[in-house]
C-alpha cells in the first residue's frame, strides 16, 4: 500500500528531560502551533501475579508527535517528535501545558486506544499533588476507528473490531514492522537506550502518518474540497468536517480512576500482539530493583538461586562469574527454595510458575525463565537483570559447587600437590606451563587447557562479547 522510507521518523527526536532546558521550550513552541497530535504513553511493565502492586502504573514517558503548518503555506506540514521524561521532568511544571494539550479546541489529539494511557497518567500526575489529574481529552480520534474507516470504505462487510494491534494497523497502512519487543522493555530504567527511543516516538509519529493517509483520502473522496497543503482557511474547513464526522473525546469518570479487577487486560493491550508466546511473558515480567542492589540493601553482586529444573543454567552462570547457587537438596520444599532466596538476597530462578504465586516471596525475588535451552536461558538472565559480562569474568568461578577461586594461580608443582587423593591431573599438562586455580569451597582444580579456551570462546559467542 505504502512503503516504510515515506514515512521516516523527523529527526532529531527531542526528549525533554528538564523544564529548563531548549527541548522543553520547544515543546511548548511547538504545541502552540499544532493542529495534530500523536500521543502515547510507556511504562514499566508490571507482573500481573502480584495482587499487591499498585494497579496504576506510574507512566514514565509520555510521547507527543506535533504536526503543524509549515511557515511557507507551500510546504505542507511539519512534524516533530517529542519523548517527555517523567522521570527526570518536574511533573508540576508540564502539568498544565499538557492539560490545555488535552482539551485544546484547535488541537486534534490522535491515540490508539489511549484512555488506558490517560487513566494510568492521570493517576502518575495526581498522585504527585498535580490535582485533579487529567479527565478530558478532546477533541479525540482513535486511530482503531480510523484504521476501519480506511479498511472497510471498499467492502461492506466489516471486519473484526478487537483484534488490531498498532503493529498490525501500521504495517497494513503504512507498510512498516514495529519492533514488538521493546513494549514489555523496562520503561523506567534511564538511559533509555536507543532502540528505546525509536521505538517510543515511533508508536507516537505513525499515528500522525496515519492521519494523513486519512486526510488525503477524505480529499481524494470530495468530502471535503481542500487539499492538505493548501490554505489555512480550506485547512480549517477540512479538520472541522473531519471532527464532525470522526471526532470523538475521552472523558474520565471517577469510576475510571478507581483500581478495578482488570490488570491483565490492561498489561495485555500493550503486551500482545497476537502471540501467545508473549502473553506468558507478561505475567512474568520481572520487577526490580533487585535484592542484591545497594540501594535495597544489597552487596551490589548479582546473585542467583536456581531451581533444580534449572540445574544446567546455574552451571552456565558460572561459566561466566555469575555467583548462582542450587538448592541444598534434590527435592526441595518450595518453602525452602524461598527461604534460602531470601536470606542469602538471591534471585529464584525457576521454570516453575507454582513457585510465582507464593506471596511472601518479595515480587523482586523471583523470576521465570522462558527459554528452554540453556543458552538462551544464560542471554535471557542476562539481558533481563542487565548484567554486565567481561570476557575476563569467564571461567572466574567453580562450576561445580558456585564457590571463587583462590587468589593467586598454582604452580604445576603446587597443583600436583593440592590435587592429592581427589583430583588426577594429566601428565600431559606437565611441560606445558600452565597456570592452575583452586576453587576455594570444593578445592577443585582448574587449568586453562584446550577445554578451557573452547568454554571462553564459546561463552564469548553466546554473550556476544566481541560485538
Ligand atoms: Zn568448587
């Protein structure tokens, strides 16, 4: 229909993270002028199998993509895309400007299925003394109707309403793929990465994108006699017939702003995308910050207890210097298992969701693995608790017991020594002046052999160390 190089990202894309600095000025610039905008909101996602978390999550980021006229009548529009950091933003100080945003007559505000979005900001503003929040957006247009408005002109039958996603209606409409991965990323976490970002002013930007469409087709039909580009006052005249016939407003009730019984519904409309896989994934979303961090408490060291399941995985941990231990005995009492999680402020690693649902575990001490081969399960832990991996962490710990290693390598005399009535070590190795290392706990000998070169380089591709 159309294709993904047309409908570029404007660039740069500024993100607010102070009101004192040029990008917010230039939000507020920009929002006197628009005629339109696209509006999304990102949060962290939450794990549905903890009934105790707040049922409003506090929105982080709120994206607004402006489109405005151009100051030669000749050019057409222009857009510009703004990423509000709620966290770094004093939220007293963009309240208001957002407020008028809202309710702004001759702003026409663009979302997909965004009353969720405003209940969750409402609450995230109100909450930080900015009452009453926000109720009203108007005037409104979901892209979801606009999407079936475009769709269905041609037949007469209509298709069916709740199975859209942004994704879907993009690609379909503006020929481009949406990342899906980035929806459950940790929108709290800063920086935000790059990718992060894309993807933020992205699901913000298309939503103008898609407006056009609508428009040009709204001309092409004779509904309206304007052209986009053309004058302010056929502008005017064709965004007012356009209201009339799609527009539409979001009012929040009290009832909207009380916690209700659907959490999951809510994680799922930003989670799926038609993939059951992903839908597993959202209420196993981990919750940080974890045990081990200073700020709770912690040593700052990460560390794992893993589920007999798992047993293959914690081995793969310690591959590469992670401290990740195995339960004491073979079948443990999931009693156990939590206690043992606890005390020592590990993180239970567990492809058990029975084990999810104890509620005296702290939401932050638990955590399901997805992934079923041990290799994706070590990139899984790792991009999930965001540990950093050197290459010279490999090999730095026993795999066998968890325990470190001794301080300064043996010699082959010393090792020979050590390794007396337990441990056999080769003859070969004997003229090859290597260095050995004795685990502290098990005193298991270690050599950097052949063995251990293809662990290393095997490790440094599975961590894509040498990207
Ligand atoms: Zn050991």
């Amino acid at each position: 229909m159309d294709s993904a190089q047309n409908h570029k990202l404007p660039s740069p894309i500024h993100i607010v993270t102070s009101s004192t600095c040029a990008e917010f000025t230039h939000l507020l610039q920009s929002l006197r002028q628009s005629t339109v905008v696209g509006l999304d909101a990102e949060w962290k996602p939450r794990r549905s199998s903890q009934p105790d978390s707040s049922p409003f999550p506090p929105v982080t980021l709120l994206q607004i993509a402006c489109q405005f006229q151009a100051e030669k009548s000749d050019e057409g529009p222009k857009s510009e895309v703004f990423l509000v950091d709620l966290l770094w933003v004093p939220l007293g100080d963009v309240y208001q400007p957002i407020k008028e945003m809202f309710e702004s007559e001759s702003i026409i505000k663009l979302g997909f299925r965004f009353k969720q979005d405003l209940v969750f900001l409402s609450h995230t503003f109100s909450s930080q003394g900015c009452e009453p929040g926000f109720d009203l957006v108007a005037p409104f247009l979901d892209i979801t109707n606009i999407y079936f408005r475009l769709k269905n002109q041609n037949s007469a039958k209509r298709c069916s309403k709740d199975t859209k996603s942004l994704a879907t209606v993009c690609e379909e409409l503006l020929g481009i793929s949406l990342s899906k991965e980035l929806q459950c990323s940790d929108w709290s976490s800063r920086p935000l990465s790059e990718e992060q970002i894309q993807y933020a002013a992205a699901d913000a930007f298309y939503l103008l994108e898609i407006f056009s469409i609508f428009q040009q087709n709204i001309v092409n039909e004779g509904e309206c006699v304007a052209s986009v580009s053309e004058g302010d006052d056929d502008h005017c005249r064709m965004m007012q017939s356009i209201l009339r016939d799609f527009g539409d407003k979001i009012v929040l009730k009290e009832s909207d702003k009380v916690p209700k019984n659907t959490k999951k519904k809510v994680k799922q409309r930003k989670c799926i995308n038609g993939n059951k896989k992903e839908n597993v994934e959202v209420s196993t979303e981990w919750q940080g910050p974890a045990p081990w961090e200073l700020s709770v408490g912690g040593d700052g060291f990460p560390k794992f207890l893993c589920d007999v399941m798992i047993e293959g995985l914690a081995k793969h941990l310690r591959c590469v210097g992670i401290d990740a231990a195995l339960p004491s005995s073979k079948k443990p009492d999931p009693r156990e298992l939590l206690n043992q999680a606890y005390k020592e402020k590990r993180v239970l690693l567990t492809r058990d969701i029975k084990l999810l649902r104890y509620q005296y575990l702290a939401e932050n001490q638990v955590y399901k693995v997805k992934s079923l081969l041990k290799n994706d399960q070590l990139v899984e832990v790792i991009e999930t608790f965001k540990l950093s991996i050197s290459e010279d962490q490999l090999m730095s710990r026993c795999t066998k017991c968890n325990g470190s290693f001794i301080q300064k390598p043996l010699t082959i005399e010393e090792a020979v020594e050590a390794s007396k009535g337990f441990q056999v070590i080769p003859s070969c190795l004997f003229d090859k002046n290597l260095e050995f290392w004795k685990c502290t706990t098990c005193y298991q000998l270690y050599w950097e052999g052949t063995q251990y070169r293809h662990a290393v380089d095997k490790f440094v591709a599975i961590c894509k160390l040498k990207d």
